[in-house]
C-alpha cells in the first residue's frame, strides 16, 4: 500500500510507526515543511508555506484560522502537484491535526484513508485558560480566542476517517461528537533503551561530572516556560536548595516560547525566572544544559535521584514517561494529564501544581531518603512497561489501527 505521513516537523510523533510500515513492505513517503531539518530514513517530499502577516483587527478570532488554513492549502497545492505530475495517489494518509496540514487533502484524494493524531482540542475554560491566573487570565477574551483556536481542529477531524490520541485525558479534551471518532493509543517508549543503568555517568556542557547514586534533581522540558511549571520550580529552588545543601539540580530546556506568551522584557522565560531567584541560591549547584543529546538525555535520567515535572492542563511531555521508564522517582504535578499516569504513592508523587512550598519540601524528604521510595520507582518502570512500551504495546497497536482503515 502508499502511505503518505503529512507533517511539518516529519517526524514528529512518528518516528518508529513510519519505517516499521516500510519495513513491511508498504511504500512509505512523507509530505513536509521545506524549513524542516530533521532527519528521517523515509522519502520525504516538501511543500513551501511562507505565512503572510495577519491582521488581527480585520481577522479578530479567526486569524489563528487564517495561517492555519493557509498551510493546509500550500499542502493541498503540492499534494495537487504529486497526482498531477507523478500520478502518486496514497491509499492512506497519515498526518498532525494542530497546523492545519490535512484540511483539504480530501480534495485531492478523495479515495485516500485519513488519519489524524488529534493531539489536543482547545477549549475556553477548564484547561489550560484560566488554570494560572499569573499568566493566563480567563478574561473572556481570551476564553473566546481558545475556543476559536479549536476551529481547524474540529474541521480536520471531521474529515478524517480516524483519530488518534495518545492518552485519553488528551481525547477527552475533544467534544462528545468528535470523541468517538477518536482512538487512544500512546506514542511508545522504547524501554529496551530507556531502563535504568546504575552504573550511568555524565558530563555535563559546564564540566560537571554526575553518576547515579548522587543527590542529583531534574527537570526537563523542551523549554523553559510557565506552561510546563518552570516558574513554580525556580520559585521553590532557594528553599529546596537550604534544605539539602549537597543537591545538585540539572535543567534541560531551550528559551524558546512553544507555548503561550512570550515573557515581557527579556530574550526568554530562563532568565526572566532565574533573576527573580539568582540571590538566593548556589548557582554553582544549578546547571542549565540547554538541550541535550538525546543520549545525553538518557544518562541523565538514568542518573536521576529525583526527576520534577509540572505541566498545565495540556499536552503531556515524553520526558514524563520516559523518566519513569528509566527508574527514576517522578514527582509531578496534581494536573489532569499527569494523573492518569502517576498514581500517588504507589508509582509517582504529586503535588499541586501551584504550592511551591510544597514542592520544596517533598522534593527534599526524596532527595534524602531514596531507598524509601525504591518500590515507587520500581513500580512506576513496570506500569510504562505493561501499558506504553514500544515495541510490545503501543507499535503493535497502531498497526493494527492502520492495518484496519487499509482494510476499510
């Protein structure tokens, strides 16, 4: 069978589904942003989308829209320009819901399955509008703004024979009607990789050599940003920090905004977070690595003591899980999406999201005593293990998927 992969940032959440299907002998090709530079073993085509500047007193709520559907018809073009020119038609398109890509490629194979991996549905209240009043206020205005986001996401799935999810809290989000169109099946870790290694070490960018079994705290996100709680962790470091005066806390993240609002009078939220606290912590004892090789990645987790994460209502981040895969003692926030996978004192910890004090003081009590929590750590690798592991679970499950619209 063709398969086409349609996304903008190839592979994106499908790096293992895309040459397990070419593996079995299916003809596999992506579809993807000119601008993307990642590498892939999958034949890629490119499509160039150059967004025009959008007014937003004349486009108001439906500027997001506007790019949206934009990108979704340069996709359309070039797709057009597949069938025409080389007379490529996909017997199933696979593609992201989130930038508008798959909207009208119905048009031009309307013979073709579509599936989409609706990631999440934004919604005006109960989510991540409103959930930090610091930075997103529920004005209803801004109530208003994410419903409208939700317009393309809604329109993508309707015209898609499937969706896809990786959790159900991010199914959820969808509305009832939208919902039932949806399956949840998680992205997969690879746990044969991703295991614990007592033996692990690191250097770090500054120099800093680390191995597991010392006092080391982590905390990772693709950037450093509200959303994913890099405030509320900067804000309980100097307690923490007084608390256990041998610790060593390692941050991973970029100072780009992926989401929400950029911070007002700096190049990013790392340091706009990090003046508020600088005076009163051991920055000999902070080390921010920026983003790290993935393997590097890896040993870190590996050697984690205790990994912290937070998140809004939203997305959840790989790094959840794969810390979890790698033995290390998860202690998250009390958030929608973090909840359906951390249960509290039996595989994880949580924490409210927004008590910094809290946070502090649990983090410590783990830091000190990490033979307590060994069953906890234990656990939380046999649940990724049963229900989110790669090559036994999750792989084999979106196969069947595909191998079910390619039937019809």
């Amino acid at each position: 069978m063709k398969i086409l992969f349609v996304h903008q940032n190839f592979p994106g959440q499908f790096p293992h589904l895309a040459p397990e299907l070419m593996r079995q002998g299916h003809q596999v090709n992506a579809l993807t942003d000119g601008a993307n530079q990642r590498q892939s073993s999958i034949p890629a085509w490119r499509y160039r989308f150059q967004p025009q500047p959008v007014d937003p007193a004349a486009t108001r709520l439906g500027r997001n829209y506007t790019t949206m559907s934009d990108r979704g018809v340069a996709v359309a073009r070039a797709a057009l320009q597949l069938r025409q020119r080389e007379g490529y038609i996909p017997d199933l398109i696979i593609g992201h819901s989130g930038w508008g890509e798959t909207l009208f490629l119905k048009e031009v194979w309307p013979g073709a399955k579509l599936l989409v991996y609706s990631e999440f549905y934004y919604r005006g209240t109960g989510m991540d509008v409103g959930f930090d009043p610091e930075f997103s206020p529920a004005s209803f205005d801004q109530v208003m703004i994410a419903q409208g986001r939700a317009a393309h996401l809604g329109q993508a799935l309707l015209h898609a024979d499937m969706g896809l999810s990786p959790t159900y809290w991010q199914a959820s989000t969808h509305p009832p009607a939208l919902r039932q169109r949806i399956e949840v099946i998680f992205d997969g870790v690879d746990t044969d990789l991703v295991r614990p290694v007592p033996s692990a070490r690191l250097r770090l960018p500054d120099g800093t050599d680390l191995a597991a079994g010392d006092e080391v705290l982590t905390f990772v996100n693709r950037n450093l940003e509200p959303y994913r709680g890099y405030h509320i962790f900067m804000r309980m470091l100097p307690e923490l920090m007084a608390l256990r005066p041998a610790a060593r806390v390692v941050i991973v993240g970029g100072d780009e905004v992926s989401y929400g609002a950029a911070p007002p009078g700096a190049k990013g939220w790392k340091e706009h977070f990090l003046r508020e606290v600088r005076d009163r912590i051991d920055l000999a004892r902070v080390h921010f690595t920026g983003k790290l090789p993935y393997s590097d990645y890896l040993k870190l987790l590996q050697i984690s003591r205790v990994h912290a994460y937070l998140t809004y209502p939203f997305v959840l981040s790989w790094s959840m899980v794969e810390a979890m895969a790698a033995g290390a003692l998860v202690v998250a926030s009390r958030t929608a999406p973090v909840a359906e996978l951390i249960r509290h004192g039996e595989n994880g910890l949580l924490v409210d999201f927004f008590d910094q004090q809290a946070w502090a003081r649990q983090l410590a009590i783990c830091l000190e005593n990490p033979g307590q929590y060994a069953p906890l750590r234990e656990q939380a690798r046999a649940d990724v293990l049963r229900q989110y592991d790669l090559k036994r679970v999750c792989l084999p499950a979106q196969l069947a998927l595909v191998n079910r619209l390619l039937a019809g």
